[in-house]
C-alpha cells in the first residue's frame, strides 16, 4: 500500500501535496500564484484553463464576464451561461 501524498501548510494557508510539491520545489515562480481558493486567482486572473471539475467553478468563473479566454479542457462547464460566455472555449471534448 502506498504511503499517503506529503503535505506541507504554506504561511498563507495553501495546504502543499502532490503536483503542488513539485511545483514548489522544481518551478518556484509559479508556487508564488498559487492560491487556496479558486476565487482568489479569478478575482485577478485574465485567463483560466480548466483541468477538472469543481462544484465551485462555474459561480466562481461566472462571477467575472472579462476574462480573456476560459480553456475547458475537461468540459467541466455544467452551466449553459458559462459556455455562451464569449471567452469560453472547449477542446478536447
């Protein structure tokens, strides 16, 4: 059986575990964007690439109409107002 992820807290409260640990140790520019609530980097961010579904996505996505683009890689946009969004594009689905 395997041991369970390494987690580490950041100062911030943004919990380290798996791909975030070798983030933060191997691309230590990035470490610095990461945030422990999705709505934090939407509130800045002028882009999103979705990789996975999160119950918060769509309200937090559909809170901002500026984005740039909002890639959905995963198809994750359960809400019809989020894929009319004129940013909002689908791939690989």
């Amino acid at each position: 059986m395997r041991d369970p992820p390494k987690q580490e807290q950041r100062g911030d409260g943004l919990t380290f575990s798996g791909p975030s640990v070798f983030i933060r140790d191997h691309i230590p520019h990035l470490a610095g964007l990461l945030r422990p609530e999705m709505a934090d980097v939407a509130s800045w961010a002028e882009a999103c690439v979705v990789g996975a579904s999160d119950d918060q996505l769509a309200s937090v996505l559909q809170q901002r109409s500026d984005y740039k683009l909002v890639l959905d890689l995963h198809r994750a946009a359960h809400s019809d107002a989020l894929r009319q969004n004129a940013a909002y594009r689908g791939a690989s689905w």
